[in-house]
C-alpha cells in the first residue's frame, strides 16, 4: 500500500535536525519509501499536508502507563507521598479491568499528543491476567510500546521469569518486551543478579531506576563491581547520582531515561539532563506519571528547553524526544525519517494560533509553543491512528467510560 503525505513542511532529526519545505513523503508497506517533490502516483492514498508541520514521532522513554485513572493525585507532595498514595494506596487495589482501562486511555493520550512509541514500566503484576490486560490494551490502542514487566518495589522481589516468559509470545512488530528490574537501591544484590541473569536469559533489556540509597550509595559502581552494567540497559532518574556514577553509565554504554517534570515535581534532586550530557551519556525523555505531572512531551521539552541555551538548543530538545529515545530503546528503525525506517509520523497544524508566525524557525517554534492540541495526524508504521484530530483504533467514549468507573472504584478506599 501507498500512501502520500503531500506538501508538508518536514522536520527530520538525524544525522542532525533539517527542514524541507513543500515537500512529499512516500510510505509504502508501512515504511518510509521517499522524501520529495511530486511523489504522489496514481493509486497512492493522499494524505493533504500542506500548512501542517510532518515530524517523526516522538518516544516516550518512561511511563507508568497503568497509572493513568490516577491523574494528579500526587501533585502537591513528595516521593513519599507518591509512594503511599500511588502505589501502597490505590495501587494495591488494581484489578485487571484497571490496568486494561489505564493503560488503554494512556496509550490514547500518548497518541493523540504525538507519542508514537511508549516504555510502559508497569509494576502493577498482581497476576498473570493483570499483565495480559495491560498489553492486550497497548495492543488495541495502536501503539508501539516496549513493556517492562516487573514486580511493585513495595514488595522488593526479583522479577517473575514464568511470567515474563508467558508473555513473550505476544511479542511483534509493535509489542516488545524488557525486564523493569527494582534494581539496587531497592532490592539486595542477589536479586538484581537474578533480574539481570533473566535479561540476559531473555536477550531483553533492562529498565530500571537508579539513585543513591541507603542500600546502595553508588548504585553504577555496585553493578559494576558485580559485573552487571550493560549497554542494553535504559537508567531512569539518577538525580542524586555523583558525577562519577554518571561517567560509568557513559562507559558502559546505556542510556538514562529523565523524567524533568516528575523529578522536580516528587523532589528527586536537580535537574540531570545537563550533568548527563557533561558525562557523555545519552539521554532521552519520559513522562512518567501523570499522578503527578503532564502526559505530553511538548510540556516535557519545554522543561528541558529551560536549562537554559547553553545545555541543549531547541534543535537537541527535539532530538531528545525522537531519535534519542529510539536509541535509547534499542529501536533503530524508528525515531527519524531515514528511507526504510517505519513510517512513525506526526502532522501538526502549523495554522494554528499558537504556532502562528513560526515557520521561520518551526524547530523552535514546535519544543517552546505546541501542544498537543495541535496534533492532527498520527501514523503508527503507516497505519492512520489519529486522523484529522480524531483517535481511530477504538471507540474512545467506551475507553473513557471503563477508566471513570475504575477511578471510581480505585479512590474510594
């Protein structure tokens, strides 16, 4: 199948951030098949692009997907009030039809702002039929998501390998699979040895979050005195990591996930982006909960935006949220416009008021004023998920339905 995207201003990000004006891309069988002028034949499925804005859709690198019917309810208080309302409160009274109805409206979220790819840690395996529920969801929405399947750190136990294993075969094209490890501030070092020996088992990555802790000052060093730092591992925070831990992530060749409006929200320390980059190790963006902060990665780039010029420029924001997290996911066809890549794109009315008078510079114009109202074509592999400002994969007022009365259900307790 062909489908044209006609006329569009295209923003690509990598090798660097270029723009092209009034320019066609060609997706044949989902993927990227040309950029440029009058490519549209006879046949070919005609999407106008003309005053939109085409991009590479962006790549959400940490999100605790199941924890949407939870919006906001962590907003004014710390990580400890994060734990006790999140996950020892509504948390431990997840049923199956939650973690479905969660993550089947995050996964939409995540769409309709332009997230075509999502690392849902999900810590909420209360069984096997919770873990089914939350994928059979991320299947339904239509979106490209990795799973990190793993245990609540309340409990402080090694990731269940049968479980895991049971899901593989739901592994595809769109569903990949890693192990979401407590990791070593949480949990002793015989059970990361064994997280660790279940990835490698696998030939999964691993996601986990990182910081200094009492159990273990200096998390990096600790995993790599014990032969555990991989490339194949995604960090997520480390805000209270030394510089030097920061320097063992670089050599190792792993990548951290920041989450800037959830770190400085729950009080995880400064902010990492910029020591991170001083280090030499890659970076990426993630949402992480929207129990206490926004669901969308303009809010997210904007934070970072903040650091000031002299850390990252609109152009490397731009780059955190795409091509950065695809990296980070071990995902290399996706993140940029490469030809061959999968046809993983983003129109945005560049029409609208907020954008208005921004062409000149749209790299900029997009990281510091869009939203994701802005956001009105979604393609997922080539497949339309979103369609002029419409959701299409599932009927999103019985979407909407199921997640109020589990929200109902979950803060009633």
């Amino acid at each position: 199948m062909r489908t044209v995207l006609q006329g569009g201003l295209v923003i690509d990000t990598a090798p660097e951030v270029t723009v092209r004006r009034e320019v066609d891309v060609l997706i044949e069988d989902g993927r990227i098949a040309a950029i440029g002028p009058g490519l549209a034949t006879e046949g070919s499925e005609v999407i106008d692009a003309r005053g939109r804005i085409v991009l590479p859709g962006f790549v959400d690198t940490h999100r605790h997907v199941w924890q949407t019917a939870l919006r906001g309810i962590a907003v004014d208080g710390d990580l400890g009030m994060y734990f006790e309302r999140v996950l020892a409160g509504a948390g431990m009274r997840f049923r199956p039809e939650d973690v479905a109805a969660g993550n089947l409206v995050g996964a939409l979220e995540c769409l309709d702002g332009g997230i075509t790819t999502v690392q849902d840690y999900s810590h909420v395996q209360g069984s096997a039929e919770h873990a089914d529920a939350a994928v059979q969801a991320l299947e339904q929405s239509g979106i490209r998501a990795v799973f990190g399947y793993g245990p609540s750190p309340l409990g402080g136990g090694a990731v269940d390998g049968a479980g895991l294993r049971r899901l593989l075969d739901r592994a595809s094209d769109r569903i990949g699979f890693a192990v979401a490890a407590i990791g070593p501030a949480y949990a002793p070092l015989e059970t990361v040895r064994a997280d660790w020996a279940l990835a490698d088992e696998l030939g999964l990555p691993v996601v986990v979050h990182v910081s200094s802790s009492e159990l273990a000052p200096t998390p990096i060093a600790l995993l790599r005195e014990a032969g555990l730092t991989r490339a194949n591992t995604l960090y997520v925070h480390g805000n209270s990591l030394p510089d030097a831990e920061l320097k063992l992530i670089a050599e190792s060749g792993a990548s951290v996930s920041v989450t800037p409006l959830v770190e400085a929200r729950l009080g995880l320390g400064p902010a990492i982006a910029g020591r991170l980059r001083a280090a030499g190790a890659p970076v990426s963006l993630g949402i992480d909960t929207v129990a206490s902060a926004a669901g969308d990665m303009f809010s997210v780039m904007r934070e970072i935006l903040s650091l000031g010029h002299d850390t990252f420029t609109a152009a490397e924001v731009l780059q955190l949220a795409t091509i950065a997290g695809a990296r980070a996911l071990n995902l290399p066809d996706i993140g940029s416009l490469a030809i061959g890549n999968q046809a993983d794109l983003v129109l945005l009315r560049a029409t609208d008021l907020n954008l208005a008078g921004g062409l000149q510079d749209p790299v900029a114009t997009i990281v510091t004023s869009a939203h994701p109202g802005n956001v009105e074509t979604v393609l997922v592999g080539g497949t339309v998920v979103k369609r002029n400002g419409h959701l299409t994969t599932t009927p999103l007022p019985d979407a909407l339905a199921a997640l109020a009365t589990s929200t109902a259900h979950l803060l009633a307790g």
